[in-house]
C-alpha cells in the first residue's frame, strides 16, 4: 500500500494557510509518511500618506486629503516698497478625493473642500496677524496642471463659512492625477496698512467632506500654516530740485517739505553728503566755493523746535520726535521739512555767478 498525502487549502480571514493531512499507512508492521509544510500568506498594502486625520472610509467609501504643507510668502522689506512691487505670493499643491473602491476600479465623487481659519467676518477675508495688527489674504484654488482631473469652474476663492465644490472624474481615480494647486496672496497696500514690522502669521485648516457620495467617510483634514515678515522699511519721497535768488544785504534760505515712510512709524535718522563739500555743505562755481546750511526737521508747526542742521558727513543723526508716517509719500501730506539756507556774510565775499551743489540725502531706522 503507498503512502498518500492529502493537501487541503483552508482559507481564515485574510489569510490563506495549508493544512496537511497525512493518511495512516500499514505495511511490513512499518509506518511511512511524509509531512509537507507549506506556507503561504496574502499581504495588505497600506497608503503610506494615510493617517486618521487626513483619511477616512466608511466600508469601501473613502475620502483622502494628501501633501499640503506651510505657505511661506516670505518677507516684505523696503525694496520692495521702494521698486514698486506689488504683492507677496506663494503656492503649494495637494491633492482631495472621495470614492468608492469597487474592485479594480474606483467610482469618483465630487468631493467639498472647506478652508478654516483666523478671518475678519466683517471683511469676508481670511487673515494673518501679529500682536493685533493683520494682514488680509486672498486665496484661490485651481487644478495643477492639464494632466489633473479638470474642475468646473477652473479657478475658484476661498471665503471664510463657504465651502468649494470640486469635480470627481472616474477616468482620474488616483490622488495623484486630482493634484490642485493652492495660492496665497497678500497684497501691497494692506501690507503697508497694517502698519506694523514682524512675523505675520495664522494656522488654517483645510477640511475635506464626501461631497456627493452616498455614504459619509470623514471630513478629513490637513492643517498648515501661513506665514510673512515685515521687515523694517523706510522711504524718503517728495525732494525736487532748488533755486535760490541773492538779494543784498541779507541772508537768504528756502524750504521745501519731503515725506519719510516708514513702517511701524518707526524713528529714523537722516544724513546728508554734499557733491562739493568735505565735512560742510558747499556750492561751487567753477572752483569758487560758498558754504551753506542744511536744516531738517518735521514739517508741522515748523519744525516744532526739533530741527537739526546737519553736518556733510557719513554720520546718521536724528531727533527723538522724528517718526516715519505709515502711509507712502504720506498721503501727500509730507511729514518733514528741509531748509537751505546762505549767511550774509558769504554772499559778500563770494564772486558773482552760477553757484551749485547735489546734495544726496539718506534714511535709515532707528
């Protein structure tokens, strides 16, 4: 008689195991048989983007959120006052969907996306701020590109309490083919109003719901951050060309007012080098030279009793009254007065003629 051996294949749960049944054998008073041990196991794929947080499923109905990541729009600083720039931008990508797995394939739904954070209800806006000072944002959403799931409609804003609707296409299942793309803009004018230097700041939360699946995974969620810098800015605006007319027998001087922008209001010094002067203000005609004044100081109450004459140097100096006013070229209401003025006593001994001097001013913060 031959031995035999039974295979049988006994499936639990998940996994598939053998079992091996051997069958008695009697021959010659002898017992022969053969143990055959074989394994073999099914293993799940995890998705290793996955958390409680950002994705949740109710049977086979799920609702992902993948890959976003802190928006830094970076730092704001004078130059950028000063050349005109408009605004601070940035953008990151993510990618939300919600389906249901149905065998190889997915059926894709049109799931809601809704942004949460610090916002001014009465603006409709959403904000980052610092110390009570804020900023306000604009934030829209599009897909990444034309090899992502299309949206209806294109491009859409995010408003604090609303959601936005996206657009699920079955022929795009993966998360990776509904990439979108998230900007944030903070713009020129409400940087400068907000009238105040540092690190502007909030953290978001962008929430994903079903939408319009027939069962309720979720909402999921990722929170980032959004932040900018206001970096201590100034600007000196408003100065235009001068002429002054001797008359004799006494001194003469004019005056003209120039803005200094700065953000925070900030205290600032000034200094000023002369064209042909070396530790003085000079003019010159032809080699004759005649030495002059350069007064400055606020322009309200002239001067308030807190003018400086300035010494032809590299040296910065400033009054502790002295203030940058928060609005560029000051609302067209300059905030500082410069004065030139020529003693008697050198339009006397100065040849008649032609007497000129450039004169560069500079502004720094305090």
């Amino acid at each position: 008689m031959s031995n035999q051996a039974v295979c049988r294949m006994v499936f639990s749960g998940s996994h598939a195991l053998y079992r091996n049944e051997i069958s008695k054998c009697f021959f010659s008073g002898n017992c022969f048989f053969l143990i055959l041990l074989l394994a073999f196991s099914l293993h799940g794929f995890a998705d290793a983007d996955c958390n409680s947080q950002n994705c949740d499923n109710v049977d086979n109905y799920w609702v992902k959120i993948k890959r976003l990541t802190d928006i830094d729009l970076g730092s704001w600083t004078g130059n950028d006052v000063a050349s005109g720039k408009s605004q601070l931008v940035n953008k990151k990508t993510f990618c939300a969907i919600s389906y249901r797995e149905d065998g190889n394939n997915r059926v894709m739904y049109n799931p809601e996306l809704q942004l949460q954070g610090p916002a001014d209800g009465n603006a409709g806006q959403f904000i980052v701020s610092n110390d009570g000072n804020q900023i306000p944002l604009t934030i829209h959403l599009e897909r990444y590109s034309g090899n992502d799931a299309p949206q209806t409609p294109d491009r859409q804003s995010f408003t604090p309490g609303y959601p936005v609707k996206l657009t699920g296409n079955n022929a795009y299942s993966l998360c990776r083919e509904n990439e979108l793309s998230v900007t944030v803009t903070a713009y020129k004018d409400d940087i400068i109003s907000a009238g105040a230097t540092g690190i502007y700041s909030g953290i978001f939360k962008m929430q994903v719901g079903p939408g319009t699946s027939p069962e309720s995974p979720g909402p999921v969620f990722i929170e980032f951050s959004i932040t900018l810098n206001v970096a201590p800015a100034i600007l000196i605006s408003g100065l235009e060309d001068m002429q002054l007319t001797s008359t004799t027998g006494q001194d003469i001087s004019e005056s003209q007012k120039f803005c200094v922008y700065a953000a925070s209001k900030s205290k600032f010094k000034i200094k000023g080098l002369s064209r042909f002067g070396s530790g003085a203000f000079q003019l010159d005609n032809n080699g004759q030279t005649m030495g002059y004044d350069l007064t400055v100081g606020p322009s309200n109450n002239n001067g308030n009793g807190n003018k400086i004459t300035l010494v032809e140097s590299d040296d910065f100096v400033g009054h502790p009254s002295w203030k940058g006013d928060q609005l560029l070229n000051c609302g067209n209401d300059e905030n500082m007065m410069l004065t030139v003025s020529i003693s008697k006593a050198s339009l006397d001994n100065a040849t008649s003629g032609l007497y000129q001097d450039t004169v560069t001013l500079t502004v720094t913060p305090e």
